[in-house]
C-alpha cells in the first residue's frame, strides 16, 4: 500500500474525484440558471472554479467552485429609485385622473353648465320680473346648481375615503413582504450552500422590486449576503428584524405614516413609490382642488344672498364656510317669495339683473377673477396636471424600462450562454470519469502485480 502511494495513485485518484465533483456541481449551476431564465428578478449565477493549491509539487486538485452572482450594484440601485418614482407618479396621476372624471368638463351636465344655466335663469328672471315661470325656473335652477356643487364635492371626498382604503391595503401589503424579506435574511445567513444562497435573494430581489413599487427603498447588502432596507434614511429591515409601517388620519382626513422598530416608534415620509403619490393626493392635492370648489360655492352663496337674502342657506358656521360646496342649498320653494327688485315696484329688476351679472363680476376672495372665469381656470388647472403628471410617469416608465433592461443584459440568462457552458461542463465530466477510469486501471494492474 505504501508503494502504491508513492506512485501518486490514490492522490489521483483524490484529484479526479475533485474534478468529478466541481463539474457536477457547474452543471447544477448552470441548470439552475436555464430553470430561471423567466424567472423575473433572477440573477445569473456563474460557477467559479480554482485549484486548492497552486504549488507545483502540490496541486491537490480542482476545488468545489464557489457561486458568484453576476449583477451591478449601481445599476440595481437606480432600479430600484426608479421604480419608487414611477410608483408615486403611477398612483398620483390615477387619482388625479379620478378627480378629473368627477369634474366631468366639458359637458351638459357639469358644474360650469349649471351655474351658467343659473345666471341665465336670473338674466331670464330680468327680463320677465313679473312672470311666475321665470321665478320657478330661477329657484329650480338653483336647486340644480346645489345639486351639482353637493355631487361634485361629495365625489371628491369619496376619492379620498377610497385613497385611505387604499393606503390601508398598501400597508398591509408593505408589512408583509418586509417581515418576508427579515425571514429570508435569517435564512441566509444560515445557508452555507452558496446556490442555495442565490435562489434565496433571487426570492429576495422579487420582494424588494414589490417594495420599492409601494415605498422608495435603499438596500446594502453584508458579505454574507443579509441586506439592510432603508426607506428614507430609516431602518425598516435590519437583520431578522422588521419594522412594521402605521398610518394615521387627523379629523380632515390627512394622512401620516410611522414605523416601529424594537419598540421605538418614528415619524415616516417616504419620497417615493406607491404610498408616497398616495399621501401627495390625500393631503395637498385633491383638498387644494377642494378648496378652490368649495370657494366658487362660497362666492355665490354670498354675493347671491347679499342682493337676495335668504335664497340659498347662510353659511354661518365655520365648518360650513370651509366646505361651502357640501352644505349650499336653496331655502325658498315659493315662487312668491323671490323678490327681481329691491324696491318692489311692479317690473323692477334690479336684484335680478345684479345676481345675472355674478357670473362675471371680479371678487377679491377669488384673486380678482369672476365665479365662471375662476372656476375654468380651476378645470383647465387639473387638466394641465393630469397631462403633465401623466407625460412624467410615462417617462419614469421608460427609465424604469431602460435600466431594466440594463439589468437584464447584465443579470439576465441567455440560454445560448449556459448551453455553452453546459457542454463544456460535460466534456470536463466526462474527461474527468475517464481520467478516473485510467487510474483505476492502473491501480488494477498494479495490485494484480503483487
């Protein structure tokens, strides 16, 4: 026995079952790749091979080869922002898109037409002070006018009771797939098999494209392959740990987001993603459209009662003037009871030719603009921000797109790539099993000998 281990027969045999043993294992990887070449979010990995002693009196064979993932970290990185990005617009624009619907202009049936329709009563009422028709016809108008102001603010504000809804189930949504990507870092860590280790973060890498959708994420990643995520500069995955994201809404329905984290609870404001456009909308956007419909209400409400007194409901309480376009509501059903002129002379016009001509009288509560002109500029405002908003999301898409492919180039499989490698996997196999089969002739022969 010691003769045949002198003649470096069982060390060969040691080094062929090696070569054996790192091919098969190059052929797993390469397997694992063509198995996921649509997988999304996969990264390629490559078998990378070596000699477990480059001494020349001392080479002991070729070593298991180590697992290396082919991606570029800058390039993830701008992925991932870019996807926060086109979430929040992607989500912005929607719910602007909403409100644009609830506007409902141009049309017959808009607000426009019925305060339009409104003046023109009163302009009608003018011109026929004494005729009982044109009296019914100005207070049936202005019933239609409330009508419309209580819809469309009404709309606006269940736009927004349906954002919370949705906010809740981004949430929840985001809570999980954090917890899910603090589990799979445990596991990581505690994985020594390094292919094993890449199916893990390619589970990973799948959660946090999720996340970065909802919240615009960083993520680092250790030498061990466990990764931090950071959401505006504050831990929300550090370890096996994960925090969990809250909302709150005040009495006006604005929202604030928090996390908590090992018991400490902080403020959140995410810049980017899904729930970012979100709490943009709920907060600025929609009530500042509000609050330019509710002061178009407010406009006619006052300068209609000033001249008319009692004709639509007085807006004395605070909460009323606030939201003027929710509680306007005519108060006179009697024809009888409209009075076209302040003096009460028979064919006096002077009320109504006054209320006719709201529709074009600058008020300073209106940046010294009519109730009509203040209210087109407000239309044609949230249509110039769908456009715009829309035109930036479709450009954040195309980034998105391009960077993706990027990564795709990058990261990506390419099946003619690992067919190559497959076969010259297998041609190293196959070299190896007949270098194995020679020494153990050899050995055969040798102990035949003896």
């Amino acid at each position: 026995m010691s003769i045949l281990n002198s003649l470096g027969l069982f060390s060969s045999l040691n080094l062929g079952q090696r070569a054996v043993t790192s091919q098969t294992a190059g052929l797993q990887i390469t397997g694992r790749n063509i198995a996921n070449v649509n997988t999304p979010g996969y990264t390629r990995q490559r078998a990378v091979t070596g000699v477990t002693d480059t001494r020349a009196d001392a080479v002991s064979g070729e070593s298991f080869p180590s697992v290396q993932l082919i991606r570029d970290e800058v390039t993830e990185r701008l992925l991932l922002q870019e996807r926060g990005r086109h979430g929040s617009l992607e989500r912005h624009a929607g719910l602007l898109s909403q409100v644009e619907t609830a506007f409902n202009e141009p049309s017959d049936s808009g607000l426009n037409a019925s305060m339009t329709a409104f003046f023109n009563s009163a302009e009608d009422l003018a011109n026929t002070p004494e005729s009982a028709g044109a009296r019914r016809l100005f207070i049936e108008r202005g019933g239609a006018l409330a009508i419309a102001f209580q819809s469309l603010t009404g709309t606006l504000e269940t736009v927004r009771n349906e954002n919370v809804e949705e906010a809740r189930i981004l949430i929840d949504d985001s809570n999980l797939k954090l917890e899910q990507i603090a589990r799979l870092n445990q596991e990581i860590a505690r994985t020594p098999d390094p292919g094993n280790k890449g199916e893990l973060q390619t589970r990973q890498n799948q959660l946090l494209n999720d996340l970065a959708k909802m919240l615009s994420i960083r993520v680092s990643q250790e030498d061990n392959g466990v990764r931090t995520v950071t959401v505006n500069g504050l831990g929300v995955v550090n370890g096996s740990s994960s925090a969990v994201v809250s909302m709150a809404l005040d009495a006006d329905q604005m929202m604030s987001m928090r996390i908590t984290l090992d018991d400490d609870t902080i403020a959140l404001r995410p810049t980017g993603g899904s729930l970012n456009g979100l709490m943009e909308a709920q907060n600025d956007t929609i009530p500042s459209i509000s609050n330019d419909v509710h002061a178009v209400a407010r406009a006619i409400v006052d300068g209609v009662n000033e001249l008319h007194p009692g004709f639509f409901a007085d807006l004395t309480d605070p909460g009323q003037r606030t939201r003027a376009g929710a509680f306007i509501d005519v108060q006179i059903v009697d024809a009888d009871a409209i009075e076209p002129s302040s003096t009460g002379l028979s064919g006096g016009n002077d009320v109504a030719l006054a209320i006719s001509s709201l529709r074009d009288l600058a008020q300073t509560d209106l940046g010294d603009t009519s109730v009509l002109g203040y209210y087109r500029e407000l239309v044609s405002g949230v249509g110039a921000r769908v456009s715009e908003m829309s035109q930036r999301r479709d450009t954040s898409d195309l980034v998105a797109q391009q960077l993706e492919m990027r990564r795709e180039a990058i990261s990506g499989v390419s099946l003619d790539e690992e067919a190559a490698n497959m076969i010259m996997f297998q041609r190293s196999f196959q070299a190896a099993a007949s270098y194995i089969s020679v020494v153990d002739n050899l050995l055969e022969t040798l102990i035949s000998r003896f």
